[in-house]
C-alpha cells in the first residue's frame, strides 16, 4: 500500500456533494499535485486527510495508519503538517516564534516544569530554538529573525508559513496554494524551497495549485480535481495532454465558467 | 593572549605560527543557526592543511591557479590559504559576474581547481565547464539543491575536504614542510581589478608585497591581538583581503563571518567590531537609514538629533582647528550620553576604534558627518598594484578631504602632470599574462604609475583631484572632475548612483539614478502610488524632487562645476550590460554609449 493512500472518497454538506470518488496515492518522498478550478474540491480533500471534514465514504491511509475518524490534533500528532491558502500565523510575534509555535506539540516538558525552568526544559527548549534555526537557514529566513511578522512582506509570509509547517518535523506535508498571489520571482524561489524539501527532507508532500505552469516541473504525479470529481491523473505531461485539462486551462474547445478563477 | 610579533614570510606560516603558539585561542567567529561559533588556530590550521592535502591528491602543484567563487567564509579562507600553502595562486571571482565574465577569469588566469559557493555559483561553473579544459574541478561548498548533478569534474567540499584530511593525519609534516618551502618574493594571490576601462587585469601579489604593508600599517592603526573585525566586503577585492586576511594575520586579531551579506546590518550590530572597513557606499547607506529613520520619530529626539549632530560636526571642527574650549567639551558629553552612543550602538559602530573608508573616493561632507557622531572614520587610498594601501590618514590628525600620508616605507611623488606615483615593497608582481601592461604601469625604476592625480600639502597629506583619463574638460577649457561631482551628488538621500557629463560641452550635467528605496519611502508618504522603478523615475514630482536637491547640492559646488541639467535613468544601472563592474562602481564610457540619447537631449539634441 501507499505511504499515503486515499480511495474513493464521497463528502456530501446536505446534499451538495463536495467530492465524489476521489482517489489519491502519494509514495514516501513523491511530491504529489492537486490541480483544478477554484471550487473544485481541492482545500475540501485536505481538509478531509488533516480530520476536519468526515467524508461519508471511501478511506484515508497514512504510513499504515488509518486517519479517518481520529481527530485533528492526533493526526498531526502522527506527522501530517499543512500551510494555508490565507496564511496562518501571528502578527505580532516575531518570525522565530511563529516557528517555535510550529512545534508546538513535541514540547516533551510540561508548563510546572516550564515555570521553573529546569534543567530538562532549559534542554528542550535549546533543541527546539536548534530545530528552528535549522529551518530560518534552510528557507534563507535569517535576516527576520526577530522581526514581527505583521511588517513583512507577502511573499516573505508565504515561506514562514511553510517553515512553521516544517518546524513540525512532519512526514507529510499538505501546501495549500503556497505560490497563490506570489510575483515571478517569488514563485520561482518557491518552487525553489519545495524542490529541495523533497531532495533534502525528504519530506513527502501533495501540492495544491490552480495553476498548471507552477506544478509542472515539481510534481512526480497529479490529480486534476473537477466539481469534486476527479478530470484525470498520472504524469505530469500525460495530465497536460489531456483534452478536458486542455480544455479547462486554455479554454478551447468550449466554454467552462469554472475554468475561470 | 598577547604574543610577541611574528617574523612569519607567507601568510600560511602566520597561521602556523598562531596554531604552534595558541592552539586553543580564537582565530575566526562564523555565525551558524543563529549562534556565533569559534573556530581556534588549531582548526585554522588543520582546515587549511587539509585544503593543501586535498589538492596535492587532485594533482595540483606549485604555481598552479586555483578559483574561489563565493560570498565570504572561513571556507573561502581555508582554500586560499591551503593552496598558498603548497604555492598555488588563489583568485577571487565575484559571484554578481555574469558565467561569460567567469569564464574569462578561468581561462585568463589558467584556473585548473575552481571552489564555488552553492547551486547558484555551481550552475554558472558547469555552464563553462565544457568549453574549458584547463578547468578540471569544481568543488562545492554548500550542496544543496545538486544532489542529483552527475557532472564528473563536480565534487563536494566535504568529500574534498575528508580526503585532504586522511591524507594530513598520515603525514603530518609534510604541509608544514611545504610552507617553510615557499619563496615569499613568488606570487600568491592574483587579485583581478575590477575595470572601468576595458578587460579586468589580474595583479600578482607575493606574501612579501602584503606581509610588508601589513608590518607598515598595524602599529599606525593600533591594530592588536584581540581586535574583532567583520568580514563582509568581497574577498576577490584587496581591500577585504587587508582586513580579513592581511592586518588579522599579523598580529593575530579575530575575523567573523556572518549569516549572509542580507545580514549585515544585524551582524555588524552582534559583533560590533574594532576595526571596520566600509566603502563609501556602506557609509553613504548607514547615514542614510539613520536620516530616514529620524523622519520618524518624536519631536522630541528629532531636535535633540538635529541640535547635537550639528553641534558635533562644528564642535569637531573647532577641534580640528584646536579652537574647541570647555563648553564644548561638557556639550560633546551630554551629547554622547542622548544621541551619539544610541546612533553609534544601532550602527554597529559603538566598540569600533579604527573605522577606515577606502576603494573609493568619500564626500568630505559625509566624514563631517561621521566625525560629529563621534566615528572618526579614517580614509586611506592606494591600488591592488600596490597591495592596496599607499596612504592613509592616521588616527587622531586627520585631514578630513585628504586620503592621508604615505605610509612608513613607501616612496611617493608625483609627476609633473600631477599623476601620483608610488614605490615600495608592496608594489606588485606584474600582471598575469600581460607583460605590456605591467611595463604600462611600473616602470623601470619601479615606481607605480597609479592613474590618479593628486596634490600634497605642505603637511604631507595628499588630495586626490581624480582620474588621469577621467577629467572633465569643459568648452570653456576648465579641467574637472567629475568624481567630484558625483559624490557631492550622491550626498543626497535620493540619489544613489550620478555620472556627470560634461567632457567637451557647454556646460556640465549629470545621468542620476534615483535610491528606489529614499524615493519609495518619500512617495509612499506623499499618496504618490508607483509600480516600479521606471514609473518613479518617471514622476513629476520625484523629477522635481531631485531637482531641489540639485539646486541644493550645486551651493556646494565651484561655479564651473555646477549641474545644469540632469535626466533620471529609467532603469537601475546593472552589471550584467556593463553599466556597472563587479565592485558596482560606474563604467563611464559604457554608460555614455547606452544612454548617449538621453544624454543628448540635455544639449539640446537627439532624442
């Protein structure tokens, strides 16, 4: 079976039917896209894996373990990070504790200890500051260290939220449209950052994006997800060649209201 | 630990004297993950060692090139340093080149090893690789993002350095051996010059020419064991390599290396070093941020601001002027305790006893401005010909405009049309492969021929006029320089980049190039919206704008040298079309020949 393996899944909110026989299968270290229109059912399926949504049918695999029905903490707790399409994070603390936060749940010491702190919280809280520090370089987020967050530019946001993402040292990783409202260059250094999570991490990941261009040169495979059905999968060129995608990312061959963001 | 003054020849044996002396005691500081980490003499020493092993095992001899491409760290040093040791020539090559400009260094100087920094650097070298044959390895600092390249000639660092290390400890004697072997009169470094006319050249340095200057310049400076120093300049560039290789070694005084060159600000302010070098830019750029700033804060530390740095500047003035009494000095204290010490600390500049301006020429009103925060800047002048230092102001009896007296050792005087010429022991090798141009500048009773035009006062302190090829020749027949212009030009916050025009023409004007950042910042506070460069430059009101600052800055000015006329480019002016060499300093000619339009239109023609 797959590291991540996800079959036929059905997810109905009173009678509107969000996803509809969705299957994805993700191997340990792939990074795997989730391509489609704005509505189609992409941030419904994350939110199906991460425990907040209970799909009706189908199952959700992961590294062995069965997800659904177990609830959200206890998910993440098995290794399942997510970054969010409208980032997450804190204003008013400073890049290095939105990161620290991201750890949040592999604080082994308790708040007494913590109050006191003692030798064993003075030690976890030194590998913890390690952990992050790892991640601001990894991600070339050193120079706003100690910067609020609320002063920084988009893009910059884009990369803490996924660094606070990977401060949870997680086996999986859900990006939730990381790219979405990035300029060329921040895109590209984007792209950048995921390719070398996969190379250097090894961290598995499944990409959401609406755009084709972005998951082309990333992906190992992906899934074209439409009105909650899924278009096709496989290749990444193999997905580019289909006539629907073709279809649906150019606009020939008919009309699709959907087709436009 | 204090030791008595070594008598090492080459710069290898300097740390070798450090590693035998004070294995345990600090010789680098490099920030990693956040935490500044010490690196002793020993580990100098056996990192360099296993550099020299390494290239032996690579089958790399004595008078060999080797090529380092990256931003500065103690791994930049090691190769260097390592290859010194068994008598290769390291050469520095700036990371902003364009691959065809690194291509030419490779070829040019015959570089058979080449270090690079990471994927980016790395990218550029395997571009070239192919079409290279003398260029038989690249080695890798930081890997990342190449785990899948299966380039034959590319290894990584680590590798590198772990075979290096095997072969050292099996052997211990030989790299020592190998230093004690080297001639210092031989070349050991090659440290291309940046250009601003036609290809760069590559200057030959001996461990003497540097060691020399180094002997010279320590005691005048006060430069002492225990002194800290950030290295942060390019290290291709000689001026870098003075104070984080050449001043360090001598007496045994600790360089760091921060996160990266987008950190400096903060690592300036973490290390807050005793010896700091800057380039004009850098001080331009930090009197700026701190101007700007000022805009925003209270009334109140807006007046105290105002009041004291103008008091500062007159007070030292008078000082100068050994006219300053003791109100001024109760003043000067009140001063210190409100703004001076905030501004000095928020720089980086708090601890800094030395702090030398040099590459380029400062505006005298720019060091004014420094002396009355209370940081003395000290600016020096000299050439990579000459390893890089001839004159300099010593501390404490500057002459604020002037670069300085010739330093102990080095002859100097000019020529009869007023080009300065130095000679000493620092003078240079000659340049790689180009024994015309060697003949063009030292000639046969060696002395220097700098290219600069000078004066010397009856104290001895030389003034710099400007470039020999450079003056301005008006139709009126008046003879300007045009750096002078521009630097009183770039005193403006909105100003980044000027090149005055004027050669053979009526009057004088100027191609300005406005600080994106100054300008954004005044737009964003008028409503005034922009979406990119061009669209500011292209404003009415940021044209007006820079206009008063013209108007401003011509009261500042000789009548002749008054700007008449200026034009905004539209876009930065870039290394990659040749605007720019790689130390970022104009190439006049180029940009008169791209923007000979815009240039026109001032005189009333073209376009």
């Amino acid at each position: 079976m797959a590291f991540l393996d996800i079959q036929d899944i059905e997810l109905n909110f009173s009678g509107i039917r969000a996803l509809d026989g969705v299957s994805l299968q993700a191997e340990e270290g792939q990074l795997v896209a989730v391509i489609g229109p704005n509505g189609a059912g992409k941030t419904s399926l994350f939110n199906c894996i991460s425990g907040i949504y209970q799909p009706q049918k189908g199952h959700i695999q992961f590294a062995g373990e069965n997800l659904l029905g177990q609830a959200p903490h206890r998910i993440a707790a098995l290794g399942v990070a997510r970054t969010f399409q409208n980032l997450a994070l804190f204003d008013h603390l400073t890049v290095l504790e939105n990161l620290l936060l991201g750890r949040h749940h592999i604080y082994k010491t308790s708040w007494w200890q913590d109050l006191f702190w003692l030798e064993s919280a003075k030690k976890d809280e030194i590998e913890h500051r390690e952990k992050v520090e790892e991640i601001l370089e990894f991600l070339d987020l050193e120079r706003y260290r100690k910067m609020p967050v609320g002063i920084l530019p988009y893009g910059v946001l884009k990369r803490i939220e996924l660094g606070r993402a990977l401060c949870m040292e997680p086996k999986l990783l859900l990006l939730d449209e990381p790219a979405a409202g990035l300029n060329q260059e921040a895109t590209e250094d984007m792209a950048r950052y995921l390719l070398d999570v996969k190379e250097e991490l090894h961290i598995t990941q499944i990409l959401i994006e609406h755009e084709l261009r972005f998951v082309m040169d990333l992906a190992d495979h992906m899934t074209v997800l439409e009105f909650g059905r899924m278009v096709t999968h496989g290749l990444p060129e193999e997905v580019a060649a289909h006539p629907e995608v073709i279809r649906a990312y150019t606009g020939k061959g008919g009309t699709d209201v959907a087709a436009t963001p | 630990m204090s030791l008595p003054p070594h008598d090492a020849q080459t710069l290898p044996a300097c740390v070798a004297f450090f590693a035998e002396q004070n294995p345990k005691g600090v010789a680098l500081r490099q920030k990693d993950r956040g935490i500044w980490k010490n690196i002793s003499w020993q580990e100098y020493y056996d990192h360099m060692a296993a550099v020299g092993h390494g290239l032996k095992l690579l089958g790399i001899e004595s008078g060999d090139h080797i090529g380092i491409l990256s931003e500065n760290c103690p791994e930049w040093l090691y190769a260097d340093l390592g290859g010194q040791g068994i008598g290769t020539r390291a050469v520095g090559i700036y990371q902003t080149n364009p691959s065809n400009d690194v291509a030419y260094v490779v070829e040019h100087a015959g570089i058979k090893v080449l270090f690079v920094e990471d994927q980016e650097q790395c990218d550029k070298a395997l571009e070239i690789v192919d079409d290279i044959p003398c260029l038989e390895h690249i080695i890798i600092f930081d890997p990342r993002g190449t785990r899948h390249y299966d380039h034959p000639k590319l290894q990584h660092w680590s590798s590198f350095l772990d075979a290096g290390m095997k072969d050292y400890s099996a052997n211990k004697d030989w790299f020592a051996e190998e230093i004690r072997t080297r001639d210092p009169h031989a070349p050991a470094m090659v440290v291309y010059t940046s250009g601003t006319t036609g290809r760069p050249k590559g200057a030959m340095l001996s461990s003497h020419n540097v060691l020399e200057l180094s002997k010279q310049s320590t005691p005048l400076l006060g430069v002492e064991a225990g002194d800290t120093l950030l290295s942060y300049l390019p290290l291709c560039h000689v001026a870098e390599k003075i104070f984080s290789l050449f001043l360090p070694l001598r007496v045994g005084a600790i360089v760091h290396f921060g996160e990266s060159i987008e950190t400096v600000r903060e690592d300036l302010r973490e290390v807050s070093p005793t010896v700091f070098l800057g380039v004009p830019r850098i001080w331009e750029k930090m009197q700026a941020s701190i101007v700007l700033r000022m805009q925003d804060s209270s009334w109140l530390k807006r007046t105290l601001f105002h009041f004291f740095t103008r008091f500062g500047q007159e007070m030292q003035q008078r000082k100068r002027e050994g006219k300053s009494g003791l109100l001024d000095r109760v003043l000067w204290f009140v001063g210190d305790l409100l703004v001076y010490r905030p501004l000095q600390e928020r720089m980086g500049l708090r601890r800094c006893k030395i702090p030398v301006s040099g590459a380029a020429p400062i505006a005298p009103e720019l060091l004014e401005w420094f002396y009355g925060v209370g940081i003395p800047i000290l600016e020096g002048y000299g050439q990579t010909e000459c390893s890089g230092v001839s004159h300099l102001n010593p501390p404490g009896k500057a002459t604020l405009g002037s670069v300085g007296q010739v330093l102990p050792g080095v002859e100097f005087k000019t020529a009869e049309d007023g080009e300065i010429l130095v000679r000493s022991s620092s003078v240079f090798a000659g340049y790689l492969h180009d024994e015309k141009a060697t003949a063009e500048t030292v000639d046969e009773d060696g002395w220097l021929h700098t290219g600069d035009v000078g004066k010397e006062d009856k104290n001895g302190f030389l003034f710099i006029t400007g470039r020999k090829k450079e003056i301005i020749i008006t139709a009126g027949g008046k003879n300007i320089s045009p750096e002078h212009i521009e630097n009183i030009l770039k005193l403006s916050p909105f100003i980044k980049e000027a090149v005055a025009i004027g050669d053979r023409r009526k009057f004088i004007s100027a191609l300005i190039q406005i600080d994106d950042e100054a300008v954004g910042d005044w737009a964003n506070r008028r409503s005034i919206d922009y979406t990119s460069f061009e669209d500011l430059s292209a404003k009415e009101e940021v044209v007006s704008l820079i206009d008063e600052e013209v108007e401003r800055l011509n009261e500042k000015m000789a009548r002749v040298e008054a700007v008449r006329s200026f034009r905004l480019f539209e876009q930065p002016l870039h290394q990659d079309n040749g605007e720019l060499t790689a130390t970022q300093k104009v190439r006049r000619k180029s940009v008169e020949q791209i923007h000979a339009g815009l240039i026109e239109s001032m005189y009333g023609g073209g376009a």
